[in-house]
C-alpha cells in the first residue's frame, strides 16, 4: 500500500461494503458480530476476535481486504472471510476446540486456512487457502512431499471431526 490510509469512501460505498462483509459472513456459518473499518489493519484485511460467548465473537474486515479483492491474483473477500471463519470453527467447534488448545500460531493458521478452504464456494478460493497452508508448512522447513502429505492428514481429520 503506498499511503498509510486508504481513500475516502461515500457513506452509500460504506454501506455497500458492510452489506457485502455481512452477507459472505452469513452464508459461511458465522456467527457473531461483523464490523467494517475503513483503516488499514496490516493484518492481511481481516481479523477474529473470540468473544466471551459466540454471538459477541467479531469478525473485523479493513479496507486493505477490498483492494485485495480486486486482484485476481491475490486473495478474495470471501476467501479471507473463510479463513477467519475457520478461526471460530477451531475456537468453537465442539470437537474441534479442545484438541487444539495451546496450538502454535502457525499451525493454528494452517488449520484456519484448511477449513476456511473447505467452505469457500469457488475453486480458487479453495485452491488459494490451500496454498496458504502449504506455504506456512514449507516456511517452517517441511518439504513439498511432506508438507502435501501432512496437510492431507489434517484435511481427513478435519473430515471426520466436523
């Protein structure tokens, strides 16, 4: 981004984008709060927040997420939508949230970035996330060979518990 903070919007562009965030949430199972901010976040254009029960959990969407959205070789709104999404599921989901407390950063990423893959409703949203989830495996030293097999591992699991 070249400037610390990203163009002025109309009140009626506003709208639309809140409506937009609001509806991708609702047809991918959140639950809880969804907020617009027209500031950059530098967290890659979307964020979790846990709350103290699911309706108060926040997903937060910044204006960096609409100009992500509008590369077709980056991510899409909805794919960075999924991802969170996939924060709640392990924060949330009976079985999953137990079986993943005191995960790493990067392996919670990982497994945000698998369920946020198994929800999107287009193939290069899927194709993306999955991609994500590679490369944080290949960053901390796996090879392509183990890495595509222990996100293989992780997607059955993933499978099975939900």
């Amino acid at each position: 981004m070249a400037t610390d903070s990203p163009r002025p919007i109309s009140p009626a562009q506003l709208r639309l984008r809140r409506h937009r965030i609001a509806a991708i949430a609702s047809s991918l199972g959140f639950i809880g709060k969804v907020d617009y901010r027209h500031v950059y976040s530098q967290t890659g254009g979307a964020q979790y927040g846990r709350g103290t029960t699911e309706m108060e959990d926040v997903l937060t969407v910044y204006a960096e997420a609409f100009e992500r959205d509008e590369d077709p070789e980056d991510f899409s709104l909805e794919a960075m939508i999924a991802h969170e999404q996939g924060h709640q599921i392990l924060a949330r989901h009976p079985r999953l949230a137990p079986r993943v407390v005191g995960l790493s950063t990067g392996s919670e990423e990982i497994m945000a970035s698998l369920l946020g893959a198994m929800m999107c409703h287009q193939e290069k949203d899927r194709v993306m996330l999955y991609a994500k989830a590679t490369a944080e495996l290949l960053e901390v030293g796996q090879s392509a060979e183990q890495a595509t097999s222990r996100l293989q591992e992780l997607w059955d699991l993933l499978v099975r518990l939900l």
